[in-house]
C-alpha cells in the first residue's frame, strides 16, 4: 500500500498494515480494517466493529449511512449487520481522504450513539484480534477463532475419509460437459466463441462427477476437465459440419448430411488452408477461453473438495 494513501487513512490513530494491503487497529475504541483491491477489483473496503449498548441510539443507524452515502459519492455500499459496519468504497481521486472520513464519521456517531465494540463473529464485548479465514478478514475472538479452524480442519478430515465412485462420476462429467458442448454449438452458429460456453461444460461436468460420484478429488477434477476438452473438440467439430454442409447447400446446391458434412472436415482442411487456419484458430481460442473463464470456479472447487484451508492471526 502507498505510503501517502497509509497517511491519509490513518490520520492521527495509531493504524498499521498487516499482513499486506490491510491497514488496522483501532479508531477511537472501535476496532476497523481497511482493505485496498478486494477479490482483486478497484475497491476498498472499510470495516469497523460495534454493536448497540445498553441504551437505545438516539440517531438510527440506517439514516446515518444513507446520509453518509449521500455525503461521500464514493461510497458504493453501506450496511450494518448488527456486528459490524461494512463499506465499499470505489478507488478514485482522493480516496485515501474520502476513507479517513468515513472513519471519523463513523467513530463520532458510534461514540455519542452508546455503541459498543464487540467481535464480529458472536457479537461479544471482549478482546479481539484481526483473523484470516481462506482471505475473507474479520475480527474474532480467541473463541470464535479457535471454534472455526477446529471446524476447518474436521470438514478436511471427514472430506478425506469419504469414499467416492470414478465410475459413476466419469457418467455424470460426461452428462455435465454435453450440456456446454450444446450450447457451444448453439452460440457458433451466431458467429462466436464464447468461454461462458466451455465454463458451462466445466462447472457442470465437476458438479456431475460430484453428484454421480458421491464426492470430487483431484482425480476427479483432471478426468472432469479431460472430459470437458474431449466434449469441446467434438462439439467444434459439429458446428464445423454445420457450417459446411450450409455452404455445400448454398454454393452447390446440393443436399448434405451433418454425418457426411462431419466426415468431410479433414477432407477440407487439407484441401483449403484458410479453413483449416480457421478451425485451429478457433478451437485453441476457445480452450483459453474455456480456461480463463473457468479458472476461479475450478480453484474454488478443488479447495473445497479436500477441505484445504488457510487461516491467520495478525
């Protein structure tokens, strides 16, 4: 994080950034983090902890965030959730400013409203620490952080001990991925080549195998995504027969089979350079498509099939 944005946020409060792109520590007595570039966008978010005291607020929080929106233009978003006040806040112009104040708004009205710092997790009045769960930030106790890696760690262990069918699961990544290869053949016939076609094939073959298999490792998600580049070639092949068997009809008039237009490919890849320059340009422009388009949904999954997880405490 830039030096002179970590000034402009902190102000006089004593804010530190840790780990890397965090600021945080406290504002007034309430806890707060600040987050540049959240799930890799252009957008800051702003977090700060409290909940309602004994007494009832004199000023709603509702009407306090929608002035403050209306205030500070920057403000994408603001909701309370009975724990914890949430800002996004587009990254432009002054934002380091903009973000200061949002935090001295926010402590003064938490202050002279009777609010109260608390965990965000169970809404506690006790000490709390800045944690980590899979890069999702949140300040926790020591309770409900040490609940939630126990947690953590038996999914992982229930998730390895269960036993799955490769079988079965090969018939439901089978049935998954033709679901994306019609609708890659759908969309050529407009005159594209989409990645939400080979995204469609990907996610829906992983959660057949799933489905089908009982449950998805990384066997699993290889034998899915080789299934998927297989169903992908065949279905660029079928729209490849389409296309030929429209210009046989056009240009000679003569009535063609899909099945003979189908066999005729490599017959007029050979014959004609520009056709076949075409089919490879395509196909290979559309696995990377597939791949760029698919790359988050299968890390999520793969995550989420062993259980695998990451956690801190700063």
């Amino acid at each position: 994080m830039k030096q002179a944005l970590v000034e402009q946020i902190k102000g006089m409060d004593n804010l530190f950034e840790k780990p890397k792109n965090v600021l945080q520590g406290r504002v007034g007595d309430f806890p707060v983090y600040v987050r540049q570039g959240i799930d890799g966008t252009a957008f800051w978010k702003v977090v700060v902890y409290a909940k309602e005291g004994s007494g009832s607020p004199a000023y709603q929080m509702d009407s306090f965030l929608a002035e403050l929106r209306s205030g500070i233009k920057k403000v994408n978003k603001a909701s309370f959730d009975g724990k914890k006040i949430e800002f996004i806040v587009r990254n432009s112009g002054k934002v380091g400013l903009q973000i200061r104040e949002i935090l001295d708004r926010t402590a003064s009205y938490l202050t002279q409203n009777g609010y109260v710092p608390c965990c965000g997790c169970c809404g506690n009045e006790v000490p709390v620490a800045l944690c980590s769960i899979n890069n999702a930030m949140d300040f926790m106790c020591d309770s409900c952080y040490n609940e939630m890696c126990n947690s953590l760690e038996n999914n992982k262990q229930e998730l390895a001990a269960k036993k799955g069918n490769i079988v079965t699961g090969i018939v439901g990544a089978l049935l998954g991925a033709l679901l994306g290869g019609v609708l890659w053949v759908l969309i050529y016939q407009l005159g594209y080549i989409a990645g939400i076609a080979g995204l469609v094939a990907a996610v829906c073959a992983l959660k057949g195998y799933e489905k089908f298999g009982g449950r998805i490792n990384g066997v699993g998600i290889v034998i899915s995504l080789v299934i998927v580049a297989a169903v992908i070639y065949l279905a660029h092949n079928i729209a490849y027969a389409i296309e030929i068997k429209k210009a046989v009809e056009e240009v000679w008039g003569m009535d063609v089979s899909i099945t003979d237009a189908f066999r005729s490919i490599p017959d007029f890849r050979a014959e004609i350079p520009e056709i076949n320059a075409g089919y490879w340009k395509d196909l290979l422009v559309g696995y990377a498509l597939t791949a760029v388009a698919s790359f988050a949904t299968i890390k999520s999954m793969f995550q989420n099939s062993t259980g695998s997880y990451k956690t801190g405490r700063y």
